[in-house]
C-alpha cells in the first residue's frame, strides 16, 4: 500500500487543528479547539502534536489576557487527548520540543518560557524561567535544550537563556526593529533574525551575540526558515514575497506570490514546499522554480503546517 502524505494544518481563525491531503488538498479531519490556537510542535515519533493556546486574534485585543494551555492532540486519530495548564501565565505562542521530547512553551503574556518535562503525562509545568525581554513571541531553541534565544517584540531584543537554569541572567542585545522571525543554523553556531521595521535578516554569533552579517528583505519579513538545501527563506507579510539567501546571506532570488505569505513547511524531498496564503489557501510552492504549482483551499487563516506521512 502506497503511503499518504498528509499536512497537519493550525487554522486559528477557524479555531482548529486539521489534516489535508497534501496531493489533492482534500479535507480529511478537523480538530475544533478552544478559541485562537496558535503555534505547534511535533515530537520525535510523529505521534504527537502540541499546540499553543493564544487565546486571543491579536496582541492589541484589550481586557483580554487570552489563553493558558497547551494541547496534547494524538496524531494517529487526531483526538484531544490532554491539557497542558501553564496558569498563570498567558497568550501561549512559541514552542519547542528537544532532542528528549520534552517541550518548551512560551507565555508572551508573562515574558516566561514553560518547561515540561514529560508533556505525555503532565498537567502543570515543571520549571518556569524569565525570558529577559518583552512581548516574547518567538524563542529558538538549541536541540539538547540547553539554550533558548528569545524574540522580543516589544524590547527589540533577543535574549540568550538558559530554559533549565533559573538563576542565569539573559544576555541581551539588539538586532534590529520589532524582531520577530528565526532559526539556527544546523551547528547551532548562528542565530538568524528577520527585523520586521527593517526589512533585513541578520546573522547573530550565539557565543558573542554580536550581528556578524546582514541583508535586506523584503518587505516585513515575518518569518524565516531553513529549506531542505539550507537555503535561507523570509516570508514577506508586507508585499507578497519570499526572499532566498544563503547561509552566508548572500542574496538567491526573490519570489513573488500572489497573496500574503503567513508560514510555510518543506516536503522532505527538498522539492517542495507548503505556503500558508492570506486568503484562506495552500499553495505548493516549487521550491527549483519557484512557482506555485497548485493550491488548495482551506479553512479560515491557515498558519503553521507540517507534512506527515500515513500508511
């Protein structure tokens, strides 16, 4: 039997977690969540999916303090299978999960990053650890866990922390204007860092946590990822675009789209690669031409994806 691939799906206005064929883009299952969930995480077996409970459509909702959980959602049905409480601490966004399968969890809400030791079994966090900065929505995270770099939205800074050690003071410093997306290179030896009021990515040492490189964007670069070819990728929520770079953010192109890029994921092929569109749509991205090969519809603001793969 020819194995399915299939593309597990956050769509946070249609509050749910959903599964698409990723060959024909037809609906197979939804997951309906509590309000506004946002970023997810897979663990190491493909088992599992934990997804952040934001709570609210924006930051600049007022009077709200949003949500205060993480969901535990089983891949081989796609149920609800538990709750993860982070009360206190609010507004759930970024997450990651290390080389063990413990899982990290972001409170942009309380500037606090969540560890759970055992995500499968648990019901509260086991450590709680200050991020250093403000309006953190966003943190990479090292695979063995033991460094954590946050994204500061409103201090314009990123933070080097330790996620398992309380008592270290996060080093600071500045990359730009509103800091938002990130990723660290496969040595772990560089950080890089889209600022969205700059239109530019740039290269961060972690050991000195000094700005070695940087390149312009385009337009608002709200995220950057890391294709199968370690070729750098901004998704440009200003203009419609992707900008391609490499490691060393030198300028590859530059692809126009024609809807707003929200997030994106890769078929492990390096062939290919999933665009989330404002507009309610999926388009396959042709990452050799770079052009979108086919589209599917979806429900309301498709966000963070990730290809599965089904027997």
């Amino acid at each position: 039997m020819m194995a399915r691939e299939v593309l597990l799906l956050n769509q946070k206005c249609a509050h749910t977690l959903s599964l698409y064929d990723a060959q024909t883009g037809e609906e197979l299952k939804h997951i309906r969540l509590p309000d506004y969930p946002h970023e997810f995480v897979v663990d190491s077996q493909g088992k599992y999916a934990f997804v952040g409970h934001y709570g609210i459509l924006g930051a600049d909702c007022i009077g709200d303090q949003g949500g205060c959980s993480v969901f535990v959602i089983d891949l081989e049905t796609l149920e609800h299978v538990n709750t993860l409480s982070t009360w206190p601490y609010y507004r759930i966004h970024g997450l990651g999960i290390d080389d063990q399968d413990r899982l990290y969890a972001m409170s942009e809400g309380h500037n606090t990053l969540l560890l759970f030791n055992d995500p499968l079994n648990s019901t509260a966090p086991d450590l709680a650890v200050s991020s250093g900065g403000y309006k953190t929505h966003l943190f990479a995270l090292t695979r063995r866990g033991d460094w954590a770099y946050g994204v500061n939205l409103l201090s314009n800074t990123i933070t080097k922390f330790k996620p398992h050690d309380a008592t270290f003071s996060p080093i600071a410093m500045i990359p730009g204007r509103k800091p938002e997306g990130n990723c660290l290179s496969a040595d772990e030896r560089t950080l890089f860092i889209s600022n969205r009021d700059d239109d530019s990515i740039v290269a961060i040492d972690t050991e000195s946590m000094t700005v070695q490189n940087s390149a312009t964007t385009g337009r608002d670069p709200n995220r950057i990822y890391s294709d199968p070819l370690h070729r750098l990728i901004t998704t440009n929520y200003g203009e419609s675009s992707l900008s391609l770079f490499d490691q060393q953010l030198n300028p590859l192109g530059h692809i126009e789209l024609d809807s707003i890029p929200i997030a994106m994921s890769f078929h492990p092929n390096g062939e290919h690669a999933f665009v989330s569109l404002k507009g309610d749509h999926i388009g396959v991205l042709n990452l050799e031409s770079g052009k979108v090969v086919r589209r599917f519809a979806t429900r309301a603001e498709p966000d963070v994806s990730c290809l599965l793969v089904r027997d």
